[in-house]
C-alpha cells in the first residue's frame, strides 16, 4: 500500500472514527485504557454474544494514531468471531513488533505496517487492541 494512501486512510478514521460514544449498556464489557507515554486514554464497550463481537464502542482522548488505529480495530473485529478476532489481533501485534504476520487477515489494519520506524508511536498503535485483548482473555 503507497505511503499516500496509508496515511489518507489514518485521518479518515481520526477525523470520522466509527462507534464514538459510550453507551449506557449492562450487556456490554468495559475497559479503560491509558497511555504512560502521551495523552492517550480510552474507555473501551465491548458487546459479545454467543461468542460473537456485536458491537465495539469508544470514548476519550487520544492523538491522531490511536483515534484511527481505535476506529480500524473497530471496524476488523465487529462481526467477527472471538477465534477470528484473536487471529487478527495476533497479526495486528506481530505486525507492529516487525515479526511475521498475514496482510490478508488485517485489512485497513495494514496502514500501521511502517509504525515500527517511529517506536514512540507502536503503543498508541497498540493501545485499544491490548484493551480489546483483555476484554476478550477476561470476560469469563
């Protein structure tokens, strides 16, 4: 994918992200998340049912890399299955660590292949996925 594009696809999802906006839900797992590093903190909703991810929501504040990295995580995992969702979690992970990954399986996702070139930014990548991660190894 061509750096242009790449990045067109980033502030897309930082200037209209998908699922903004908590809702008041019982049914739904919630999850903040922080960074020690910058001024990234997001509240996390997470609906599953029957082992399906219903609905993601989120809220908070965040720089223009986890706003967007938030709302393509959103968008690769609704509808998916927790198998599915954690394969694609693995390879979002693997990805941005630099190690082996599967481009298919990422979709958008792919636009954060180059992060690894600005360390300080991998975690503001990374941020709501280990969120969205803890939902799913916690919710038992």
């Amino acid at each position: 994918m061509i750096n242009q594009l790449k990045r067109a696809i980033i502030l897309e999802n930082y200037q209209n992200p998908k699922n903004r906006g908590l809702v008041n839900d019982n049914s739904y797992f919630e999850v903040n998340t922080n960074s020690d590093s910058c001024i990234d903190q997001i509240d996390l909703q997470v609906k599953i049912e029957n082992e399906k991810i219903k609905d993601i929501r989120f809220d908070g504040e965040a720089c223009a890399i986890c706003t967007s990295s938030t709302s393509i995580m959103i968008n690769s995992l609704i509808g998916k299955n927790i198998d599915e969702a954690k394969k694609i979690i693995n390879n979002f992970e693997n990805m941005i660590d630099e190690k082996e990954y599967d481009e298919k399986l990422l979709g958008e996702a792919v636009v954060y292949s180059d992060i690894s070139k600005q360390p300080n930014r991998k975690n503001c990548a990374l941020l709501t996925w280990n969120g969205i991660k803890k939902v799913i190894e916690g919710r038992n």
